[in-house]
C-alpha cells in the first residue's frame, strides 16, 4: 500500500474531525482496557508471565538463526515446504508461485499482518487471482478499499451504518427492503456471503502468532474460526509469517498464549487457538494437502543487535494502541501505514523509513502506558526516543526548532544568565497577565494558546525569590 | 546465496556472530529436547480433580459454552436428542467416525440420524470426541485424524462435544503432554474455547461469526480422573 | 538530643521557577516540617529533558552533567515533580549507559532523588499534615510520577489527612492529560484532543479542584479549563498539602 505516514499530521486532524471515527473510536478506548484489566485481576500470576514471557522472546531472538533452521527441519519432516523470503518482493513471489503451481483463481485469507505488510492482495489481484478475506473487519475493509486501522480489530474505525452501505453496495444480490442495520443481521449476511468462498477457494493464505521450532508448527489464534475453515477447506495451506514469530516448543508457546488473548481482547483464551503441523496425514479425511510457509525477513533482521531490537518481541496484541491516548484520538489510518499505534511509531520506521514516517515516534506525550501494558515488556517509549535521536543526528527537524532548542540548551548551561531571563520572563508576563490570571493568546506560543489558555506566571521566579529571601535572612 | 542463506547470514550478522558453536547448539537441543514447562497459573495446576472439573465447566460456561453433565456413557444419545429438541434443531447429525462414539447406545434413539464422516456444508449439527479438556480456560483439545476430521469443528452451526471426565486436564502443558505421548502430532490441533464470535462491529460480541454459534459439551461424569485414567 | 537535620537540596524545576514560585515554597514549607534542611543550589536551571525527549541528547547530557554536579553532596534531591524526579532517576542512569565514571554518579543521584509526595511518605514517613482545604477535589496521576515512580497512593494518603478536604476519584485518572513537553505545541490538536476528553472528566466530577504533582499537566490542564469556560480550579498538590492555597490564586486564575 502506498504509505501516508509523512502527511501524518494532515492524517491525524482529519480523524479528530471525523465524527464517526469519533463514536468508534471513544467505544474502542474504553472497552478494551477495561476488558484487559478484568481479564488480569483474575490471573495473579499475570505479571510473572509477562517476565518469563519477554525472556522467551529474547532467548529465541538471541538464537534465532538455531530456532529458525530447527523450524524448518521439522516443518520439512511433517510434509511442509518453508519458503525463505528476504524482502516483501520475494515474499509475495513465493505465495504467488505456489498459487500458480495450482492453477489458483481465488485464495480465501485469514488475517494477516505481515500479508498487509508485503501488499499481498494488490499483487495477487495484479496477476489475476482474487483475494478474499475472511475476517469480519478484514472482509468490510476489502469491500472499501481500506487498509486495516487496528492490528487486531481492522474496521474499528466504522459504525454499523458503515458496514451496512458497505455492503449494500457490494452484494449485489442483497434485497434492499431486507433490514439489516444490527450487529447480528451484518454478521449474518458475512457469513451468508462468505461460505461459499470457504468451500470454493483454491488455496486458503492464513498468517501466523507464532511458529513452534520444535514441532514445525504454525499457530494462529482467532476468534472467528475464519482462519480454520481458510487452512482446513482448500488443497493448499499457506502460511504467511514472519521470522520473529518463531518460539522454541510448545511450553513456550503456552506461556504467551496466555499473555496474548489477555492483553489484545480481555479473553481468557481466544475462541479458537490452532496448531497447524503439515499437510492432511494418509488416511486424513479432510485438510489441505500442501503446507507451505513463506518464511519473511523484510527488515526485520536489520533490527537485530541494535536500539530496537527488543521491538522483535513484540506478540501484535494490540495492548498498546488500545491504552494510546494519541491512537484512540486520531485512529489508525493517521499512521499512514500498516501498523499503527505506539508499535506502529516503532516499526514503521524500521520498515518503510524515518522519512516517509519520521512523524510518528514524535507523536507521542511519553505518558508510557503502552510500555506499561505490553505482555512482554517492549519499552516502546524508548525506542520511540531512539528514532527521535537519529532524526536529531541528520537533522530532520525543522531549523526553528532545532535552533530554539540548541539556544535554549546554550542558556539552561550558563545558570547566571538562565536565571536572570527567567526572572525577567516571569516579571514581563506576570505584569501582563496580573488581571485575567492568563493569556488567550501569546507571540511565540501561538500553538499552545490557539487551543487552550496559558496560565500566567505568578511574577516573579523562584531564584529571584529565593535569593531575596536569603539576603533578608543575612 | 540462496534465500535461505540471505536470511540466517542476515541474522548472524545482526547478532555479531557466526552460526551457534557446537556447545551451544547442544545446550538448545537440550532445552528443546526437556519440555521445561514455564510458570503455571495456580489456578488450574493446583486443584483436586473434583475441582478441577468444577473449573472446567465454570470456564467454559463463561465464554456460553453450554455444558451437560451426564453420569454414563450410555446416557449421551438421550443427552443429545434432548439438547437438539430444546433447541429446536433437527434431529441429524454429522457425527465423528470415532469407536468410541459409535459404541454409544444409538439405537436407543431411532430418530436420530446420524452420517459419520467429514462435514458437508449442509451440516446443521456435528457431534465429536475431544483429546483432553483443559480446565484453566474451560478449552477443548480436539485433533485432526482419519476418526477426526476438523471440518466437524468448523462447519456446522452447533457443535457438540463428548468429554470423559478423566480427560479433564488442569493446563495446557498437560495437553500437550498427551499429545507427545501419542506420536507423531496430527495435522491439526484445536484449542476452542466456546462458540465462534466476532466484536469486529462496534466491538459487539456476536456469536457464529464463521464458525459453530453454539458449543456443547456433554461431559461423562464417571468419576474417572486424570489419575486413574490417561497416566 | 534531636539528630542533625537531613540535608535536601530542592529540584525548582523550570516550570515551578518561571511559573509559580508557590510550589516551590510549599515544597519547602513540607520539608522542613518533615525535619529537613532545605538548599536550593543556584547552579541548576533545568533537568534537560525538553533536550532528551527532542533527540538532543548530546544537550541532554551537557545539561544532566551540571545537575549532577550541583546536587553533588545532598542526603537528598527533591522534586516537586514526577516528571523531573523520573528524568533524573530513571532517565540520567540510561543517558550515561556509555560513559561508565558519569554513569556510576548518575546512579548515586538516582538513589537520592525523589519526587516530593513520595518523599514524604517513604523517606520521612509522614503520615498526615497540617493543613486544611474545603471542599471536593480531585488528583490527576501524572504520567511519569505514575510509570516511572509508583506514585498513586501517596499523594492520597497525604491528602486524606487534609480537613475539609474530600477526595472524588477521577475517571481516567491514569490516562495522560495531553502535556507531553514539546508535544503539546508539535502536535496541538492531538494534544487538544486529550486535554478536552481529561477536562470533561473533571467537569462531571462536580469538584471545586483539581490537583496533580506535576506543574507540566497542571498549566495543560488548567489552561484547558479556563478556555473551555469552566469554575473548575488547578492547583499543585505541595500547595494544599503545606496549608498554602490561601496565599496564591489558583493556577490560571486572576490575582485577587
């Protein structure tokens, strides 16, 4: 997808204008924390989780090239073929080679991010194979043309008339007088309309939670049971994943199970957590009969041994754009890209680069709720401060700011000087606004007082004071 | 190069170091090779198979999986014809072609039809055996194979599940445990914890999204446990 | 024989010094009630952390540099502010990780930093206070003082040992009220956008007060509510806990 992370700000006034993603977005901001936080107090043990949680991750990262060709020896062993693919490019060669090698005319999809990622769909339509996705939010948003606004809950940003008009227009067959403004008549009509792909399509693409290294197997975890009917109906199964993804065995994976419904929904568990391992097994009287995994880097191991390695931790619950107060007030289509959110304004930077997507690791308040809410303890604050750094070093600031800060930092080193101007800041300014107590508005503040007041300061600096006080005593 | 190459040589340049020493490597087998189990929440790992089996259901209660107890194999055929009329559900089935479901005393139930195999989309109701049941989150464990078809779980509108009360389990590590024991890991492998549901409008739970809007369990009370039975 | 006092240095903060000198008397008044002597080193100006959250960190640690050479010596550094108390003890230890001689000094000051409230109730022990303010109020957590130091009961604790004072929680409490330094101004409408949703939580809430430890959130937030035409009044915690909101008009608010 073309990326829009550079007209961020644009991006992000246009969501705080728009009235529907208002009401969506302020239900989103409630309900999911309040769900994780149900879910939590009723696992005590969830904080322990979190810490053995992060150190599996980091233990397989910091073995990751064992974890991976152990993967793929026992994916081999189960009659599954792994497909390595450096870049977004030879991933989305390798899945479209596999569909070709079956004569493919519609692929049904489970959600997948890394599929967003590689722009799977614009390249399959491209070369004559229809995408279908499966997923409720995945499924509208494809009718609209929309990228996903939520790693997990892709059509968070609509209301039920949205996905109505969205699918009045698109199913044709559709009565008009027949009602369907509710929840469950629009669930109803999806499901209506998306079996018949289920039963139909040549080959089911599913993505990946996390890869077992010592069993070859894939697991996803959805709530649907789209993905399962995706991976059980077609001939062929692919597996579209990223090589973060992978855990060493099944214990492990148990163990961020268990962080990951809880932090991304508040379940205690996913309706349908799958273990897939191979193609269908002689005598199997259903399931696909090839397994394949396209196995994609795609700048994540330039992320390795560096200031945002620990983003490869990172399980895509979702935890931290549901606790963003930047998120839950612009949405996830300001983000301009795939991901969005406090994760988002890490990796995105990493993947598509600090130019088209420098905005989004300055578009944070550092309040770190996202940090404090993350199951495997990424310090997305941090990171996001690492990228501010490197914007700093090339200079990518505009020069009035960079100026200002460089002369303010000047100044806040030469105590005498600093405090002689604050006092005669404080003393000006308290003068000015002695009668209304504020300032509606301020030359060189016109950014903070076109949108709230600035308090006046109450005339004199604390030093000033201080010193007059310590003369007095004298 | 290949891409395979690419990738690893990638990650060892990313790590500073070349591939894993041989002791290393050892030590990663080893660690693999031990099914350490993690912490395990004392929710579930620490009760008496009673209570055990009270979690259970209370747990899959709680994400509307609606559970049945009977205290006898033999009284599963009138569970399910009982469940299929308060449901107002035709009296078919798509039943798993499992022995021990088709040793159940169907005959007592002449109205009932039954057709054993995969599921077919005109399935209305899928009747199957399960591996284990795992209390800490009222889950099901059910595996694909020639008696066990996964289509079943997936396909038809309700979903009923016989689980013995000696397949109870307290986590999911003691799933995978029997798992291993029985050989080479099937194709698939379910965890369903309830019926299907999607918040993906207005983050309204809606159940059926693709997937069973109904989950049943009929659960064999006979007294059985964990440490009588599988172990 | 009462045992010599304990030695603190005050932590101004820029925003107390240019802003409201109140609290930083307050802050005093507190400390010295709780045995204290109190110093207020002229070589500090700022803590640097508009220069570390920019990306500037070469000013970022030009800046921690001095402040760790003017805090040299204290038993203690205080703050009366999560924020500036958070850079100090979590941040400068991080800013230094290179440089290991600084690194070890950052880590000694980090030991003997603390944001004010905290101070008091952990430190000094103190329990309750002498101080009395009526009516309904309610406490902002401010961000880095709750994620960076753990401070959520102790301003609470303080504040219940206030006469006349009643505490009404505030929804959302925890959630940020759009400050963020230099975010407020680089991103205004987001930042907008968080101060409205925050001050409409303390409108419903029906208290004359709100109260919070930072002067950051504070001026946002008190800014926020004069514009929106709102009675609601802003003050730093130190001035009612050390008995002074009769001597200084609300944050915002015109001098009587």
């Amino acid at each position: 997808m073309e990326a829009t992370s550079h007209t961020f700000a644009g991006n992000a006034r246009a969501g705080l204008a728009n009235p529907v993603l208002r009401r969506a977005l302020d239900m989103a901001g409630a309900g999911f924390p309040a769900r994780r936080a149900e879910a939590i107090a009723r696992l005590p043990e969830f904080d322990a989780l979190r810490d053995e949680g992060k150190a599996i991750k980091d233990h397989t990262i910091g073995h990751l090239d064992f974890y991976l060709e152990l993967y793929e020896r026992q994916v081999t062993a189960a009659g599954g073929v792994v497909h390595w693919a450096p870049d977004a490019a030879a991933a989305r060669a390798a899945v479209l080679g596999i569909c070709r090698s079956v004569g493919a005319k519609t692929v049904t999809k489970g959600k997948s991010m890394v599929a967003e990622e590689i722009a799977l769909n614009e390249h399959l339509e491209a070369n004559g194979i229809t995408p279908v996705e499966t997923d409720l939010g995945e499924y509208i948003i494809q009718l609209r043309h929309e990228p996903p606004s939520h790693i997990i809950a892709p059509a968070i940003h609509l209301m039920k008339e949205q996905v109505e008009a969205t699918f009045r227009a698109a199913h044709t067959a559709l009565d008009p007088a027949r009602p369907l403004a509710e929840a469950p008549l629009l669930c109803g009509e999806a499901r209506a309309v998306l079996r018949p792909q289920f039963l139909t399509a040549d080959v089911g693409i599913t993505g990946a939670n996390f890869l077992v290294a010592e069993t070859g197997s894939s697991i996803i975890v959805t709530n649907e049971g789209n993905g399962d009917l995706t991976q059980t109906l077609p001939k062929v199964h692919i597996v579209i994943t990223s090589i973060e993804k992978v855990v060493p065995t099944l214990e492990d994976a148990a163990t961020l199970l268990r962080l990951l419904a809880r932090s991304a929904t508040g379940q205690e568990f996913s309706s349908y957590t799958t273990m897939s391992t191979g193609p269908r097994r002689p005598g199997d009287l259903d399931g696909p009969e090839q397994y394949h995994v396209v196995l994609v880097d795609n700048g994540r191991t330039a992320l390795l041994g560096g200031e945002f390695q620990d983003m490869l931790r990172c399980l895509r619950c979702a935890a931290c754009l549901n606790h963003c107060p930047v998120y839950t007030a612009v949405g996830g289509h300001a983000y301009g890209w795939v991901y969005p959110g406090p994760m988002g304004a890490v990796l995105t930077p990493a993947l598509i680069g600090l130019d088209e997507a420098g905005d989004l690791p300055n578009a944070s308040s550092f309040c770190g709720r996202c940090e404090s809410v993350c199951p495997v303890r990424i310090p997305l604050p941090k990171m996001m401060r690492h990228w501010r750094e490197r914007q700093f070093a090339l200079r990518k600031a505009p020069a009035a700011y960079r100026y200002g800060l460089g002369l303010w930092a000047w100044v806040a080193q030469r105590p005498a000087l600093y405090h002689a101007l604050v006092e005669a800041k404080a003393r000006l300014l308290g003068r000015l606004g002695r009668r209304r107590g504020r300032f509606r508005t301020m030359p060189l503040a016109g950014e903070w007082t076109r949108v709230r007041d600035m308090p006046a300061p109450e005339g004199r600096s604390f030093h000033a004071l201080w010193a007059e006080r310590g003369r007095a005593r004298r | 190069m290949t891409a395979r190459d690419d990738v690893l040589a990638a990650v060892r340049r990313g790590l500073g170091r070349g591939a894993v020493s041989d002791a290393v490597a050892a030590e990663l087998t080893a660690r693999v090779a031990t099914h350490r189990r993690n912490l395990i929440p004392a929710r579930a790992a620490a009760l008496e198979p009673a209570a055990r089996l009270r979690l259970f259901v209370d747990m899959a209660e709680a994400v509307q999986t609606t559970v049945a107890r009977v205290s006898d194999a033999g009284d599963v055929p009138g569970e399910v014809a009982r469940y299929l009329a308060a449901e107002n559900l035709p009296a078919e089935l798509a039943m798993a072609p499992d022995p021990a479901l088709d040793a159940l005393p169907w005959d007592a139930r002449p109205l009932l039809r039954i057709r054993r195999g995969k599921s077919s989309p005109e399935d209305a109701v899928s009747l199957t055996p399960c591996l284990a049941a795992v209390a800490e989150t009222g889950t099901l464990m059910l595996m694909s194979g020639e008696r066990t078809p996964t289509t079943l779980n997936f396909l038809p509108d309700t979903h009923i599940v016989v689980v013995r009360s000696g397949q109870v389990v307290a986590t999911y590590e003691d799933g995978w445990d029997l798992l291993r024991a029985r050989g080479a890991l099937p194709r698939t492998v379910n965890f369903i914890t309830g019926p299907s549901r999607t918040g993906d409008i207005e983050q309204r739970i809606e159940l059926g999204a693709h997937g069973p809007r109904r989950l049943h369990v009929i659960l064999i009370d006979d007294g059985a446990s964990e440490a009588d039975g599988e172990r | 024989m009462p045992s010599p006092p304990v030695r603190v240095a005050l932590l101004v903060t820029c925003l107390v010094d240019l802003f409201r000198p109140s609290v930083g008397f307050a802050a005093i008044k507190l400390l010295e009630q709780a045995g204290c002597s109190v110093e207020v080193p002229r070589a500090q100006t700022c803590c640097g952390q508009p220069a570390y959250n920019s990306g500037d960190r070469l000013d970022a640690k030009a800046i921690a540099r001095r402040v760790i050479a003017a805090f040299a010596g204290y038993d203690y550094v205080v703050a009366p502010s999560g924020s500036c108390a958070g850079m100090v003890k979590v941040h400068y230890p991080e800013l230094f990780a290179d440089e290991p001689e600084t690194a070890a000094r950052a880590h000694e000051l980090a030991t003997r930093t603390y944001e004010l409230v905290s101070f008091l109730t952990e430190v000094r022990q103190v329990r309750e206070v002498a101080a009395r303010f009526d009516g309904a109020v309610t406490y902002h957590d401010s961000c880095s003082g709750l994620r960076e130091l753990a401070i959520k009961a102790q301003p609470r604790q303080l504040l219940a040992s206030v006469a006349g004072l009643n505490l009404r929680e505030l929804p959302g409490a925890e959630i940020c009220c759009g400050f963020g330094g230099t975010f407020a101004v680089k991103y205004a409408d987001i930042s907008d956008k968080m101060a409205r949703d925050k001050v409409a939580d303390i409108e419903r809430l029906g208290a004359r007060c709100v109260l919070a430890g930072d002067l950051g959130c504070l001026l946002q937030i008190a800014g926020k509510l004069s514009r929106s035409g709102s009675a609601v009044e802003a003050r730093h915690v130190a001035e009612i806990l050390a008995d002074m909101a009769a001597d200084t008009p609300p944050i915002g608010a015109p001098s009587a």
